[in-house]
C-alpha cells in the first residue's frame, strides 16, 4: 500500500509501509501503528505496542477515541474491492483477468492486465459475467459473435507465435469474416491469448504462463 492514500474519517495520509491499524486518541491526535495498540482508559489514549507514529489532528471527533481503531486496509476507497480480489486470487493465480478498471474523470471500463495497483484516481470492478467456451478441455472467454465497426481494433488466437495472439483492424475483408465465422475475433488481448494457449493445450492459467508479455 505505499503512496496509497487512505482516508481516515476524513484525514488523508500515506500509511508507513509497517503500518497495520490506525487509532486517534481522545484529543483528536491520529497514529498509525505496526500492532495493536493498548486501550488506556486513564489516559483517554492508546498505548503503542510496537512501532508507531504520529499521522495527523482531527479537530472534529467522528467517532468515540475508543471506537477509533481500524486496520488500516479497511481505511482504503477500495478497501471493498480489494477483499473481493483476495478472494479471487485464492481461486486463481491470475486473478486480474476478473476485473477491470477507469479512470474517474469519465474513463471507460477497460481489462486489467496484471495486479491493480488500487489508485485512488481510479476506479475498479470485477468484470461482469462473459460467455466462455471450451478449448481442448479449458474454459475461457468465448469469441465475439457480430461483425464489428470499420477500423475497430481485435485480436486474433495465434498458436504459433510466442505471443499467442496477433493484432488485427476490422476492414470487413474475407479474412475478418472468415475470423469471425470460425470463432477467431476478440475485442481484449488477454482474452484471445488465453484461446490460443488452450489451443496448444498448454493451461491458460497457470502460474507464469505469460511470463515475458
């Protein structure tokens, strides 16, 4: 989570790289710490554990300093989204190819192509649900099913090349149409590079298969 900021009942700060919960005491005062700290009622603060340091002054009290204390991921805007990659990444090795994401400022959903980085300009989701079909025995993204617009962009499965996929421009030619037909045209590159590794029956998803992209 380094240069991420998190937002802590309205205080923004760069959590330490230890960190792992953050609490205010009594007068406003906000700590991070590496553990959990002590509650001392006598003191109206917390009592550090371990590392700790001092992050910031809240001058209207949010919540009770005896309330106050949370981990520090749960402070996160994507704190949500990001228990939900945990769980993907528990079922898959590449867990990225589930989600998407834009830009805040009128970005369009876009496929993500390694781990998100969780910035805050950004937004994120798990990608809705696409058809699949079968290859040689493993499940991934099915083709596109409708001609597309002249200069439109996609991505032809290409077991023979090291990338496993080859860039291609819509120009409604005999071999746009013949791709189309026989199952060969997607508008995401991961997505047809996981077709073409199904065709040479090497698991899409295993770990490390696009080593090197």
């Amino acid at each position: 989570m380094a240069n991420i900021k998190v937002n802590y009942h309205g205080l923004e700060f760069t959590p330490s790289s230890w960190a792992e919960v953050v609490a205010m005491d009594a007068s406003g005062r906000v700590y991070e710490y590496a553990s959990t700290p002590i509650k001392k009622e006598a003191h109206d603060a917390w009592a550090p554990t371990g590392r700790y340091k001092y992050v910031g002054f809240l001058n209207r009290h949010p919540v009770d300093w005896r309330d106050s204390l949370i981990r520090i991921v749960d402070a996160h805007p994507h704190a949500d989204n990001m228990a939900l990659y945990v769980e993907d990444a528990r079922e898959t090795p590449k867990p990225w190819l589930r989600w998407q994401l834009r830009y805040k400022l009128g970005g369009k959903w876009e496929d993500c192509y390694t781990h998100p980085d969780w910035s805050p300009f950004w937004e994120y989701r798990r990608k809705p649900a696409i058809k699949t079909h079968v290859v040689n025995g493993f499940e991934v993204p099915a083709p596109e099913t409708e001609p597309l617009a002249l200069g439109h962009h996609y991505y032809v499965p290409d077991p023979v090349s090291v990338y496993f996929f080859r860039k291609c421009e819509w120009e409604n030619n005999t071999f746009d149409r013949q791709s189309l037909e026989r199952g060969l045209v997607f508008l995401a590159v991961e997505r047809a590079i996981l077709n073409g590794q199904a065709m040479t029956g090497i698991d899409p998803y295993k770990e490390n298969t696009n080593e090197g992209l």
